[in-house]
C-alpha cells in the first residue's frame, strides 16, 4: 500500500514505499526538509498532538510532527494531569513495551488518583529499579489493599523475600490467603511453600500444592509428587507419585528425574 500527505513544499515517504536498499540505510520513516506535516491517526485517543490554541498537549485526532528524529516528536514531555486515570493507564499499556520510561508517567498519573491497575503497573516498573526497591513496595501494598489480583501475589512475595521492606513471612501468609480466595495460583503456591518451609499446616500444604497444580502454576506438579511419595499431608501413593515423576521427566523437567 502506497501512503503519500503532500504538503506545499514537501511530501512524506512512508517506509513501506521506498526500495530495499532504502530501507536498510533509513530504518523507518524518512521525513524531508519542509514546513509542519499533519498525519491522520487511526485511534482517536492513541496519541498526543500539540492543541493549537494551547501549549499543553491533549489527545486528538491527528498528530503534528516537524522536521527531526521522529521518536522525540511523537513521545514529548507531555502534561497529562488532566487526562482520567483510565485514560493514562491504557496509555500506559500502550507503550509499556516500547518506551517503559513514558509508561512509568502515565502510570504514576493514574496512580495517583488510586487506578488500582497503574498502581500495579507503575510498582512492577519501579521494581526495576534498585534505588526505588520502598516506593515500588508501597504502590504494590496499596494496589493490593483495593483488591488488585496481581499486586496480592506481588505484596505476598514482597513480604516473603524481604523486597523493600522486612522480611515479614506472617504477613505473606496472609497477603497469599487473600489472593487464593481471588482463585489465583500463584499464592495458592507460594503459601504452600511457606508451610513446606515452616514444617506446619501439611494438609492445607498438599491441598495447595494440588490447587496449584490443577491450575498449571509451575512447579507444582513436583511438590504434589513429593507429597505423595512421602505421605506429607496425605496417604502415601508411591504409584501416582511415580507416574507424576515420569510425566515431568518426559517434558524434560529436572525435578522429574529426582
């Protein structure tokens, strides 16, 4: 498909119009030497365009871009306070991939006025983040507090691990109870290793290890063997521990050939 928006004195080549050897040398859009280039955008909401009878910048229908690396033009600092929360999350998903560091202040936006999801976005970029390991651990505590599926197993591992804040097992207990009433295995998990590790609860221990199981969460197919060979919360089963053991072994997981 051939793209060409003319203006008076100059005209855009879109990157799939030009030669393979074009292509190699540009890597992308080639913009010439001209006066402002209005481009039409197909998602009304999708990106920022200079309003103009404003200095902010709002989202519209179209997008200016100048002369110069087109990257800069179309993520600019942006004022984006008076975007809703909704609005600047799914901003934020929008380019999570490809410009994280955009993402983060969308998502910091959102946060702030308590969009559960951005909180738990916003954290998980933060967690990348060395120097932010407390604020990171904050957002997900409170992402967690208004019921964010995700930030529970997040908090819970938090806690367990010591990520910035104390180490605090008790509360992960707990953090991984509230997320397994969401019927989400990971916590299901991760509580039954925390039982496992403190040598308690070994039928709320095999119980979880099989939920988790059903639910294909790594892992867990190995312990719930374990369980059986060894009679931990259950009637020992050498057979239907054996089987479990051939099965990952067969997929090529290591702890099926223990």
């Amino acid at each position: 498909m051939k793209y060409s928006f003319l203006t008076t004195q100059s005209k855009v080549q879109i990157f799939e119009t030009m030669n393979p050897a074009k292509r190699r040398r540009s890597g992308g859009i080639h913009i010439p030497k001209g006066p402002l280039i209005k481009l039409p955008v197909p998602n009304d909401n999708a990106l920022p365009t200079l309003n103009s009878t404003s200095s902010k910048l709002q989202c519209s229908k179209s997008l200016v871009i100048k002369k110069g690396p087109i990257s800069k033009q179309i993520f600019p600092t942006m004022n984006i306070s008076d975007n809703s929360p909704e609005m600047n999350y799914n901003l934020g998903l929008l380019h999570l991939q490809s410009h994280p560091d955009i993402s983060l202040e969308y998502f910091r936006q959102a946060a702030e006025k308590q969009h559960s999801n951005a909180m738990y976005q916003y954290a998980r970029l933060l967690m990348k983040d060395p120097t932010k390991k407390s604020l990171a651990f904050s957002h997900m505590k409170a992402a967690a507090k208004l019921g964010q599926r995700d930030a529970i197993f997040e908090y819970g591992k938090m806690l367990e691990t010591g990520f910035g804040c104390p180490v605090n097992r008790e509360a992960a207990y707990l953090a991984y109870q509230k997320g397994i009433k969401h019927g989400d295995g990971n916590s299901m998990f991760h509580c039954a290793k925390l039982l496992k590790d403190a040598h308690i609860k070994p039928r709320e221990m095999y119980e979880l290890f099989k939920e988790a199981a059903d639910l294909d969460v790594p892992g867990a197919f190995f312990e719930l063997a374990l369980c059986l060979r060894d009679g931990t919360g259950v009637s020992i089963d050498a057979v239907c521990a054996a089987r479990i053991f051939k099965q990952l072994a067969d997929q090529n997981d290591p702890a099926g050939t223990l």
